[in-house]
C-alpha cells in the first residue's frame, strides 16, 4: 500500500459561533426603612457611581419602587448583589437586590 491510499481529504469549513454573554440587571428595591444616605454612599462604594449618579438613582429607588443601579455580566452582578446585601445586613438594613437578565 502506498501513502497515496491514505490521504484524506476535508471539504467542509467548521464554523464557530462565538455568544457574547448576556448581561444582567443589578435593581435596587424600595424599603421604608434603609436611609437614603446608605443607599447613595453603596452605589458610590460598590457600583463605582459619582455622588451626583448615586443621588439620582437612589431618587429613582424611591419614587418609582425600584432602580437599576448596574448592568454587567452574570458573575459580576451577582457578586456586587450579594457584597451589598452583606453590608445592608451588617448595618442592620433590610435593602432588597435583584439579579436580572437585561
């Protein structure tokens, strides 16, 4: 047998089909109970917002019930819900996060 039997030939093109991920929805919840202080110096220490951003957010929290305060891929906003609803607990606060696909 000679190498020549061998040889194969591939025709066909592999396509790859690269997903950019889904990004996810950080949304603060109004409570009577958490001051609005708490809330702005949050989404400056966690989110990384300007104070005047904060603010205007935190407005939003509180005249509509809810307010997105990022939007980043799954791992990040989930650790940024869960590292603000540590810090709301250990100062005795009951702020509510939720995680949502944008």
């Amino acid at each position: 047998m000679s190498s020549a039997e061998f040889e194969v030939e591939i025709d066909e093109k592999i396509e790859k089909e690269i997903k950019e991920p889904d990004f996810y929805k950080v949304v603060f919840l109004n409570d009577e109970q958490t001051p609005v202080e708490f809330v702005i110096e949050i989404i400056q220490d966690i989110f990384g917002h300007s104070e005047k951003t904060a603010e205007a957010i935190t407005l939003t929290v509180h005249n509509e019930g809810s307010g997105i305060v990022g939007v980043y891929t799954y791992e990040i906003a989930e650790q940024k819900g869960v590292e603000t609803v540590k810090h709301a607990r250990a100062s005795g606060f009951p702020l509510q996060v939720k995680v949502e696909v944008e």
